[in-house]
C-alpha cells in the first residue's frame, strides 16, 4: 500500500490509492493518460508547480481524491494549501504539472470544471448586501437551476440551516457562523461531484463548527467529494485521508490512524509538529 | 513619537508601492499642464468664415483682405446666394458669414454709406460674441482709413498697455487654474479614499486600539500626501515657468507657503469627507463628482466669476479653490504681497479650521 | 444563457437601490449639477470696473468720461488724479482697468490734429482683456464719429457723401438671445452622464475583485461575456435614464430649443453610453484596487472634458490637438447634441458622429472583454 509521497518523487504517474490494480485510462479528451481506474478519482494532481516571479509557492506535489473522500489539505499558514485549491478550482493557472479535476484537465477545460465543482473561500464572499434568499437565488440561478428548483432548494435550505426567520435579512447583519454555513450550502448547490472549502470553519464557535462538519458528513453521504483545507488539527481527524503541506510541498500523506502510527504521536496535532519541525 | 514616525513611513510605504497610483499622481499633471498649455485657449484663431460678396468690387475686394490677413479668420469658402448660408452653416463648418450688399462702391461714393451683414452662429455663444467683435473691430479700423484725413479735423486714438500678460497667452490665466483643481482634487480624494480605505478593510480599528492617539494617524496620513501634493505643484509651476513662460513675479517662499496652506485646506476637506462615510466608493463619488465639475466652473479657473448670476457668487464663495485662484494669479503675476491677499488667506485659514474641527468632532461620534 | 445575465442584473439594481449613500449621489447630486451649474458659463464681458483719470478737465474730455459712465459695459468705480491710486485699484481687484486722459488733452488734440489716451488694462484673463480694449476703442470710435459728424455739418465744401461709414449689421443663429444655457446645459448633462457612467462601471467590477466576491463568480460556469454585460447594463441603464430626465428637467426649467428630433440624440446617447461604460470596463481590468480604477478614470474624464469643447471651442486649438480630439468620445456627443437641438440636425447629418462612436465602442468593449480574465 503505498501511502506516503514524497514530494520531487518519480516519473511514473504516481496514484495514492488502496486499489493495486492501477490502469491508465484516457479521460474526456486529454491526451496524456491521467491516472485513475475508471471513475474512482475525481482529482487528480501530478508534480504540479506554481510560481509567482522567483517565488515557489507550490512545488511539484502530486496527490489524488477519491469520489466521495472527505480529503483534508492541511498545513500551516503560507504552505501554499490556498493556491493549490485556487489551482484546482481554475481560479489560477499552474505554471507546470498535470491537473485533472471532474474528469477534466484543469488547462483545456477549466471552464468546464466549473460546472460540477463548489467552492468556498477563506474569506467570506457572499453578497452582504443581499438577503439570505437572494444570494440562494443569485448562485441557483447562474448554476442552470429552474425557477421551479429554485424555490425548493431554498425553501429546503432556508428550513435546514433554521434560517427561516432571516430569510429576508441582508447577510451584513448575521453572525458568521449562520453566513458560513449557508455559503456552504451554495457551494454545492448544483450538486457538484467535489466541493472544496478554503478553512471553512475560521473564526466560528465550537457548536458551530460541530454543526458544519455535520453538513460536511451529509454531503459526503450523497456522494459529494469534500476537499477542504483548515489547519485545525483536531478536525483532520474527520477526514478519510489528509495530506500536510509545508513550504509548498507535500510532507504527507495517509489516513490520521496511518500518519499517527507512523509518526509515533497521540494526535494529529503532535504529527504536524513532528512535520513542522522537519 | 518614534510609533507617530513608524505610522508617517507605513503611509509613504503604502503609496510608493502603487506604482499604477504613483505614475496618474505624477503623471496627470505634466500631461495636463502640457496639452492645456498647448492647446486650450479662448482666443480665436484661424476661424473659419464664409463670405457672400455680392458686389464684388474693388472696396469689398479690401475689407475681405483686410478681414483674412488677420490671423483670426480664413476663408472658408466664397458663396453666391443667400440661401447657401443655412447650407454651409449646417455643416457646422463655418462660424460667420460676412455679407456685401450689391453696388457697395457706388453706393459708398453715393451717399457715403453702404451696408455690411455680418451673421454668426452663436451656437457657442462665447465663440460667437468674440467673434463678433473682431470681425467689427477689423471693420472699423478699414473705415478709419478709409476715410481721407482732410475730411476729418482732429482724431483720437488710443495707446493700450495690457498689464501682467502684455502678450495675452492663455497659459497665464490656466496655469494657475489647473494647480488650483488639480491640487484641490487630489488631496481631498487622496486623504478621503486613504481613510475610508483603512475604515473598509478593518485595519482602521487596529489603529485605535493602538497607543497612537486618532489625531496622530490622521497627521501621519496627511503628510506623504502634502509632500506629494507640494511636489506636483512645484511641478507644475516648473513647467509653466520654462516651457510657456508664466512667470512668478511675486516672492517665491511667500507663493509656496500660499500653496502649502492650500494643500492642507484641500487635504482637511478630504479628511472631512472619510469622516461621513465609511465606503471608499461614495467617498470617491463626493471628491469627483461632487467637487470636480463645481470646481472647474465657479473656481473662476475659466468663466469669470463677475460674471456669474448671484447666487453662483455664493455658492463659489464656499469653495476654497476659488479663494487660492486669487492668491495664486495675484501672487505669480501681479507680484502682490500679503498686503494685497491678506483676506483671501485669512479666509483659506478659516476653511482649514472648519474642516478639521468638523473632523475632529466626527470622529468622536463615530468611533 | 440570457436567463443567467437576468439574474446578475437583478442583483445589480438589488445592491444599487440599497446603497443608501450612493443613490443620492448617482441622481439628486448630477441633476443639481445640471440645473445650477448651466448658469455659470458666460463671457459675456459687462460690468467691467474702470477707474478715471481726467487730467484735462475740458468739455471733451468731460463728454468722454461721460461716454463711460453711460455705457452698459463699464462701472466707473472711482475717478483720481494720480496713475499710482489707479494702478494700485488694479493691482488689489478693485478695477478691471483705468483711462488717463492726459493734460492739456483737448489743446493738443486741435494742434497736432490727433491725440492719444491710455488704456492701462488687466489682461491675466486674455480674452477679457482684449475685449476690454475693444470695447474702449469703440467708445472711443463713437466720439470720433461725433467730431467728424459736427465738423460735416459746420464744413461748407463736404458733402455727407464725403465721409464714409460703414453700417453694420449683424445677427446671431441658433441662439439669437446668445443665451450660454442652450449652449451649456445639454453640454454639462453630457459631461454629468460620462462622469457618472464611466467611474460607476471602472469601479463596479474592480470592488467586487476588492471585497472578494469576484471569486465565488469566476468559480462558476458563468461565462465572460454574461458576466460582464449582466453587471454593465444596469449602469447603462441608469445612465440612459440620466440622459432622459435630465433633458426633459432642462427643457421643462430652462426652454432649450430643441430643434431635432429626440430620437437621434437618444440613439447617439445610448451608442455612447456604451463605449463610455466600455472605457471603464477597459480601466477595471488594468487596476487592482478602487483607488487606482478612480485615479484612472479621473485622469481620462478631466482630459477628455477640457478637450470636449464645452469649455474651450475646438477650433481655437492647434491642429495637433484638434488631431488629438477626435479620439475624445466627448467631443461627439457635445457636436451631437448641438447639431439636433439648436439646428435640426436628422440622422443623416449625424452620421458620421453615429459611425465613429460605434467604432470606438466596439474596439475599446472588445479590447476589455479579451482583456478580462476569470483565471489568473
């Protein structure tokens, strides 16, 4: 089983996966065989780099995710875990490497990656200036759904996240907690096969971030991929498999039980450490 | 102290690192000065005109030379009949026609008088107006010659000195017109947008919370952008010196100390402005907006203000440019001293005042 | 695909109408720009202050003085007998100029048959100053005509006949009142709809790209174009608005002849409104920050304004420069709207006015769609 990589490693395309019977496969019009066995991956990163001028701020690392992994990115602040997301996103272009996100390759058809990915970002970057239902309506909207879809989608959203009473609010007046978690609920409104969170759970209290990851769990449940990034150690341990990046590359990669046991520490918090300190 | 410097040297930090900011600040008013300089101007020049000569004699013949040999009309084109006047006039080309009656030499011989129409478009009434007088001007002159001295016993003339612009360039009233808008306009938006900006990204609390008094943080802020502000000046008034020929007739410490004040006054109006809103958008849409089309009109940087009905008088009163054109014009080329514009600084001062005391107070209130 | 710019323009207007701040100064602010503002542009050069200086004190110098005081172009705000109180009412802007009308003037106008008065005039403003000399010289030119008629009817050998005149006449076209509003206020709607149009669209996307929101709409599948136009034509239409109300407030409080038809100058407005959006767009995607969109856009509006021909005419410029105007946008419209209002101009006329901007709004909304980018 192979499970940790390193960073700088091979040629071959390197998979991180429980499944040994690795295959090429052709995806949807690239040419180079991005690894995957049919359609267990829906992302896929190979020695990917970014730099800005003389500045590394990712260097060559190559992971993969699974469909409906719960992957969480971690690392200190300025390891790069922002612009690598950016990256897969298509919000950023790589400077070198193989990237292939929901079946597409993040260079041709970033466009297209839009379509059935969700994102949420670090900073909150919903319309203050708009009600709860707006925003739902604004982000349904542009996604394709119907009118129809769109009044139930917000009716249920408004019901679950107990919005009801500031559905007509301007965000500017809610308390963060209440914003996050309907900005992750637009996130993935239309469904998409991968979400990825920007550390989603910034700045919120305990009760809420508990809440969160209960959302985090539902949407995983029906299939939706979580990548989210957060450098809250303790909430690594939700997720199926973590990596850890530092200084732009990744240091790890495994399940919390397999870093713990390798590194020999109670928590993940002591990995990190041990990580950190090299 | 030594943190009141750490604050003055961020400020500078902040703007020399917008380059994109840095070259417009520079760069505007060069290019500015340079084209007005060049090309703006009230005074007519090589104005097109047309003519309907319907006598064609040897007299019309001598008032047309005279009117083209000016250096203020060139000919358009000659036409035949009446009706190509709203023709040529519609082609927007022309501005006068001048119009000779028939037999216009006999009938000067006959009896000593004959007819000459002259029909401006007065679309731009100002155009038109001074048109008007230049082209009778010229006319007239051609009827003082014209007329054989032994027929008249005695003829006044006049000798005119024209003071401060002996040359009447156009320069000598925009130069000073331009520093004062382009001042103003950039101090008030600089120090606005600065605050507002420190205001919308949160950074203006963590200044608070810190040990530097409020009034501290606004002075730090307000002396990169005085610095700035006095080297445009400066600039300005370099190149209107050496490349037209605007003169600083008056003490030059005693000028700049007139611009500094300025600068300041401009500077507390911006401050005034970030302390009612807390958007850089509005307080950008006040400074330009709302100060760059009333500034340009009742500064008297171009239309006079004599001229204005009263209650634009007022309203100019209120605005400081207004009160620095005077300073500045008298100052760079009348050669005046305090003497001559004691109340108008006195009056820039009392601006100050206001706004950093309206200021003062606001901030109070609201944070 | 339509549905999708439907959503972004409600969301625009949505946020616009909220801005509680921003609404007065996007309408109330620019329309009483316009209603007071148009009364401020005039040349019209009277109440000129002139000061007096008769050293002569004869009848004629006396008539001339009198011919001054009776004029609608000049105040005589003090009479002296020394140049230095004279020069000194200049110096402190209490005259506009003064007259001297030396010693023993009269004596040795009769003796040497022709005399000279001073003229010492304020001439910082070029124009005034001139005309001020002009007008002087035709007070002046009143009383020489005054003499030679008087000596006309003492004379025994001349003949009306012998002495010439010329006599003038003259009138003004499509303004006969040489009123500065027709000519003004169209103008400065022009200007106030530019001004508005232009920095709301520079701002518009860069502050999205400030607060952060910019990013949760280049993560969707929206595309460019729907973007783009979904967030610009609330902007456009504001403006059109402006345009419209503001004409029918001139008409309704000023009486502007408008002479064409509504249809053309509100076609014209509504091409040049989107090249004007079009500039903004194109500085959004140069600058990071509002502050720098602002600078930008401020930097373009005051040269395009002082080189539009509203303030100066262009044709007083040198070549190079009336070169240089027709790529400022301004320039057309300010043509435009005096070519359909005060003299009929139709479609035809304007044409070329129609085809420029078209060009100009296709090229430069081009340039800023290849320009902008959902991935950095």
């Amino acid at each position: 089983m192979e499970n940790k990589v390193n960073s700088g490693s091979t040629d071959a395309p390197v998979c991180a996966s429980n499944d040994k019977s690795i295959n090429k496969v052709d995806l949807k019009g690239t040419d180079e065989g991005v690894c995957a066995t049919d359609n267990n991956f829906v992302c896929v990163v190979e020695n990917l780099t970014k730099k800005f001028g003389s500045f590394t701020a990712v260097d060559s690392i190559s992971f993969s995710v699974k469909k409906g992994e719960i992957f969480g990115f971690l690392g200190a602040n300025g390891a790069g875990k922002t612009t690598a997301m950016k990256i897969l996103c298509g919000l950023s272009k790589p400077t070198s490497g193989k990237v292939m996100v929901a079946g597409y390759d993040v260079y041709k058809d970033a466009e297209k990656i839009k379509k059935n990915i969700g994102y949420m970002s670090q900073k909150f970057s919903l319309y203050e200036d708009l009600t709860v239902l707006e925003n739902i309506s604004l982000f349904s909207g542009i996604y394709g759904l119907t009118d129809k879809q769109i009044k139930e989608k917000s009716e249920y959203l408004v019901n679950k996240l107990e919005l009801e009473k500031v559905k007509n609010t301007l965000l500017k007046s809610l308390p963060l907690g209440w914003k996050q978690k309907l900005a992750f609920s637009v996130a993935i409104i239309h469904d998409p096969d991968i979400v990825f969170l920007d550390e989603p759970t910034g700045g919120v209290d305990p009760i809420t971030r508990r809440q969160f990851w209960e959302l985090i769990y539902e949407a995983a449940d029906r299939g939706v991929t979580v990548f989210v990034t957060t450098h809250y150690m303790d909430e690594s341990e939700y997720c199926n498999r973590v990596s850890m990046m530092t200084a732009g590359k990744i240091a790890a990669l495994g399940t919390p039980a397999e870093l713990k046991k390798e590194y020999k520490a109670k928590n993940m918090d002591e990995v990190f450490v041990k990580i950190a300190r090299g | 102290m030594r943190k009141f410097y750490g604050f003055v040297i961020k400020e500078f930090l902040h703007i020399f690192r917008d380059k994109r900011t840095l070259i417009i600040l520079f760069g505007m008013p060069v290019v500015q000065i340079l084209l007005f300089g060049f090309a703006i101007t009230n005074e007519i020049k090589d104005a097109n005109i047309a003519i309907l000569d319907l006598s064609k004699d040897a007299t019309t013949q001598k008032i047309t030379n005279k009117i083209l040999s000016s250096k203020y009309f060139l000919l358009y084109q000659n036409l035949n009949t009446y009706d190509e006047i709203e023709k040529v006039f519609r082609t927007g080309k022309i501005k006068e026609v001048v119009i000779f009656e028939q037999k216009f030499e006999e009938q000067m011989k006959k009896t000593g008088k004959a007819n000459v129409q002259i029909i401006v478009d007065a679309a731009d009434p100002n155009t038109g107006n001074t048109i008007l007088n230049y082209t009778t001007a010229i006319i007239n002159n051609f009827v003082r010659e014209y007329n054989p001295t032994s027929n008249i016993p005695y003829f006044i003339d006049i000798q005119s000195r024209l003071r401060y612009n002996p040359e009447l360039k156009g320069v000598f009233l925009f130069v000073p017109g331009l520093i004062a808008i382009i001042l103003m306009l950039v101090s008030a938006m600089m120090s606005s947008i600065s605050l507002t900006k420190e205001k919308e990204t949160g950074t203006m609390e963590v200044l608070l919370v810190s040990p530097v008094k409020p009034a501290q943080v606004i002075i730090a802020k307000v002396i990169p952008y005085s610095l700035l502000s006095f080297i445009n000046a400066v600039t300005i008034l370099l190149l209107g010196k050496f490349v037209f020929g605007v003169p600083i007739v008056g003490n030059l410490p005693f000028l700049l100390s007139e611009v500094i004040l300025f600068i300041l006054t401009s500077l507390s109006l911006g401050i005034f402005i970030s302390t009612v809103t807390s958007s850089q958008q509005v307080a950008l849409m006040i400074s330009l907006v709302g100060l760059m089309l009333p500034t340009i009109l009742l500064s008297g940087f171009i239309y006079p203000i004599e001229n204005m009905p009263l209650f634009l008088q007022i309203i100019s009163n209120i605005l400081p440019a207004r009160w620095f054109l005077i300073i500045l014009r008298d100052v760079m080329l009348k050669g005046s001293d305090i003497t001559y514009v004691w109340k108008e600084t006195l009056i820039l001062f009392g601006f100050l005042l206001f706004f950093i005391g309206l200021s003062v107070k606001n901030y109070k209130v609201r944070l | 695909m339509i549905r999708v710019i439907k959503f972004l323009i409600i969301k625009e207007f949505k946020q616009i109408f909220r801005n509680k701040s921003m609404l007065p100064l996007i309408f109330m602010m620019p329309l009483l720009q316009l209603l007071i503002l148009a009364n401020a542009a005039t040349f019209e050069i009277k109440n000129l202050n002139i000061v007096i200086i008769d050293k002569d004190q004869t009848s004629l110098s006396r008539n001339i003085a009198g011919k001054f005081k009776g004029s609608k172009y000049f105040n005589i705000v003090g009479y002296t007998f020394n140049q230095k109180t004279a020069e000194r009412e200049i110096q402190n802007r209490h005259a506009d100029l003064y007259i001297e009308i030396p010693n023993n003037f009269e004596r040795d106008l009769i003796r040497e048959q022709t005399n000279k008065i001073l003229v010492v005039v304020n001439a910082i403003d070029g124009a005034k100053g001139s005309i001020s000399n002009f007008y002087v010289q035709n007070i002046i030119n009143d009383v020489n005509k005054e003499i030679a008629e008087k000596y006309l009817i003492q004379s025994n050998t001349l003949v009306a006949a012998d002495f010439k005149q010329i006599d003038l006449n003259y009138s003004f076209w499509y303004n006969p009142d040489l009123n500065y509003k027709t000519f003004m206020v169209p103008g400065i709607l022009v200007l106030l709809v530019t001004l508005i149009g232009t920095f709301l669209s520079s701002m518009n996307i860069v502050r999205e790209k400030e607060i952060g929101t910019l990013e949760s709409i280049n993560v969707t599948p929206i595309n460019k174009i729907q973007f783009i136009i979904g967030k610009q034509t609330p902007i456009w239409i504001i403006g059109m608005f402006e345009l419209v109300f503001g004409l029918t407030l001139a008409e309704l409080v000023y009486h502007i002849p408008f002479l064409g038809s509504p249809v053309v100058l509100f076609t014209f407005g509504a091409l040049y409104l989107s090249l004007a959006l079009g500039v903004g767009l194109l500085i959004s995607t140069v600058t990071e920050t509002q502050q720098q969109a602002m600078f930008f856009t401020w930097f373009f509006m005051m040269l395009f304004i002082l080189l539009g021909g509203l303030f100066t005419a262009i044709e007083n410029m040198p070549a190079w420069a009336q070169t240089i105007t027709l790529f400022n946008p301004i320039r057309y419209f300010i043509e435009v709207v005096r070519l359909v209002m005060l003299k009929g101009a139709g479609f035809a006329d304007v044409k070329n006015h129609l085809i420029v901007i078209s060009i100009m709004s296709v090229v430069i909304n081009g340039l800023a769609v290849f320009r902008y980018r959902k991935t950095t």
